[in-house]
C-alpha cells in the first residue's frame, strides 16, 4: 500500500478544494478591498514636499497635499500649499493648487494610478489675473506630464494571486465617504 506524507495529504487536499472554492466565489459573489482615506493620503504624500524650477522664471515648491474624497463624482480632490519665488524680480508669492482625479487599476504591475488629472485652481496672493490664468494652464501641462498614471497604491502579488485562484479579478474602484473600495468581482 503507497502511503503519504502528512504534506503530501495537504498539498493534495487544498488543491482538490481549489476548484470548489473557485467555483464559491460565482456563489459567494463579489468582495471588496478598502484603502482608508488616510493611508491614500500617507501614499500620495510620499514624495512631498516637490520642488520645480518653471523655464527659469520661477521656483515653485508644494506641500503635501490635503484630501478629500469626492462620491458623488467618483473622483478624489487634493490641494496643495503652493509658495513661487520669481527669480527675475526676487518676489515671494503664496497660495493653492488644486488638483482632482479619478483612479484606475493597471494589471501589468498591480498599481491603482491617478487617471483623468484635472488642476481645478491655482491660486497665489498678489499674482495678476494674467498670471494665475498662465499658471493655471502651465500647472495643468505639469499635472498631465507628472501625475497622469501616477501610482499611488501597489497591490502585493500574493495577495491578487490569491484572489485568482480563488475566481475573483479587480473590478470597479468606488470613492467612498471613508476611502476606495476596490472590488473584486468573480471571473466571468
């Protein structure tokens, strides 16, 4: 008589209940992931504060940024504390930028990038009109060329795989009140 090993018997066993448990999730339906608004807020803070010379008129630097999660349009809303320094004219000015964006989940690394990168304001005190306009327009070309596709959360490998051989793929990312839920539907 072939006997088995304690671990073959396991190894055997759980990859016979694969195929149930693959197929429990058609029953058992869709499951949810929940990134918090504050550990998305400590992800897209990580590289502040930012400093950018702008066609050598203009040192600008950012602050980390200040969230809000906005539902009702699926979009999430940061502003950050802005301060430019001409350097022609040695003028200091302070204010806002304000950017919102959607998000997007990309299969080839496991990262939920910013997507759809609006700048909804630039405001610095004692800039002219003329000016803000201009910087608005330059601030959404920056925001274009540096956060379209920024990654701001990276899954962990085993924890999708998981999710795989369990039948369940990424689906929908939904702007909650408290943060993303990322669902993770059965494969069809």
């Amino acid at each position: 008589m072939l006997e088995m090993s304690r671990r073959d018997a396991l190894r055997w066993g759980s990859l016979a209940t694969l195929p149930v448990l693959t197929a429990c999730a058609g029953i058992l339906g869709p499951r949810t992931v929940v990134i918090t608004k504050e550990e998305l807020t400590s992800k897209i803070a990580k590289p502040f504060p930012v400093s950018n010379r702008i066609m050598n008129l203009l040192d600008v630097k950012a602050q980390a940024p200040r969230l809000q999660l906005l539902p009702q349009t699926n979009r999430v809303s940061t502003e950050f504390d802005l301060s430019a320094d001409e350097l022609l004219m040695g003028r200091s000015y302070q204010g806002t930028i304000g950017v919102s964006f959607g998000l997007r989940f990309e299969p080839q690394d496991l990262t939920l990038r910013l997507t759809k990168v609006h700048v909804d304001q630039v405001n610095l005190a004692g800039l002219p009109t003329s000016a803000q306009r201009y910087l608005t327009r330059l601030g959404a070309w920056i925001a274009d060329d540096k956060l379209q596709d920024y990654p701001v959360h990276q899954f962990k490998p085993e924890d999708l795989r998981s999710a795989d051989r369990l039948g369940y793929e990424v689906g929908d990312i939904n702007v909650t009140d408290k943060g993303l839920e990322v669902h993770l539907n059965p494969k069809k």
